[in-house]
C-alpha cells in the first residue's frame, strides 16, 4: 500500500512499521495437495524407461505440471516438450 501511494520503503522499515503498529502478514495457509499415490498398482508405466535422449526427433515427448497459489486461487500451468 504504502509503494502504491510513492513511498520508497524496504522490507526491515515494513517490518518495524508493522510491529508498531502490531500488524502481521497473512500466513501463506494450508499446503497444497498436488498428488496422491495410487492405492493399487502403479497405473502409470515409465515409457521413456529414465532413458531422456531422444532417438530422433519427435520420438520422445514429457510433461509437467506445475501449481502456482494466488490470491484468487490455484493456477494451474502444463508444459509439453
């Protein structure tokens, strides 16, 4: 708040200010579950066997996912290479 009104103020003069004030910062809240393991066998095969050289283009694809919070909620971002 205070940057958006122009003032120019660290982190330690945010800190100190706070405490005088008897201010604290939002807690960052419960951990976000992102995975669960199976409860029977493993349904998902390693089909690049580790091995992440491909042999030739367009032979080998992997993915990621990845879970960003803010404030309006969970954000969720997929990658495919």
């Amino acid at each position: 708040m205070l940057r958006r009104q122009g003032s120019d103020i660290g982190r330690e003069n945010t800190a100190r200010l706070m405490r005088s004030a008897d201010l604290t910062g939002k807690g960052q809240g419960e951990a976000l579950i992102t995975t669960r393991k199976p409860t029977g066998s493993d349904l998902r095969p390693d089909l690049a066997n580790r091995a992440f050289k491909a042999p030739g283009p367009h032979r080998l694809w992997v993915a990621d996912i990845t879970y960003v919070r803010t404030r309006k909620g969970v954000r969720v971002h997929s990658f495919c290479h």
